[in-house]
C-alpha cells in the first residue's frame, strides 16, 4: 500500500507520531511551494498541490484530531479553491501561506 504514497515514510506511521501544528507546518511547507512555483513551473506546482493534498489527507486521517476534522477539511477545501484561482472563497496561496506560517513558528517556540 506505501507504493501509492508519495511521503511514504510518513503514510508508513511516522505522520502520526507528529503534533497537530507538525503536520499543519509540513503541509505549509507544501503550501509554500506551490506559491513559489505558481505561473512559474507548472510541474513543480502541480507537484507541491499533490503533496500537500497528501497530507492533508494523512492529517485527515489521524485518529487524534476527531474534534478538528471540519476545520482541517476546510482549510483543504480552501487551498484546492487556492489552487484553482480562488473563485469560491477569494483565497490565494499567499494567504494561506501566512496561516501555515503560524503553525511552524509556533513549532520553534
């Protein structure tokens, strides 16, 4: 089943080992990325989107965030409709980077 992952050491278990704001900076990680290669790169954009739609799930997927499921489904939600130009809520990868950015500061502290 690890084949189908592209993080496939952490779709093996280590993602779940992971504090919720580890895995909300990982994917603002991704977030980043794909902000950085937009109307640049297209292969590198769409390969930061299928990472971070990757975690997302994995984070979706995570037993210990039963209570926070409809807010990590929206953020989501609200990055794909990043991804697609923002046409349903207004959203762009940079404002979605500043979000993420909270999580991985506060990660350092």
């Amino acid at each position: 089943m690890n084949g189908l992952f592209l993080h496939k050491e952490l779709a093996a278990g280590r993602w779940y080992t992971f504090t919720l704001f580890e895995q909300l900076g990982n994917i603002g990680s991704e977030v980043s990325r794909a902000r950085r290669a937009q109307s640049k790169d297209e292969q590198r954009f769409q390969n930061a989107i299928d990472r971070a739609l990757e975690l997302f799930d994995l984070t979706l997927s995570d037993l210990r965030w039963r209570g926070r499921l409809k807010e990590i489904g929206r953020a989501r939600e609200v990055f794909c409709d990043a991804v697609y130009g923002g046409k349903e809520y207004g959203s762009s990868l940079s404002d979605l980077e500043r979000y993420f950015d909270h999580f991985a500061l506060a990660i350092r502290r």
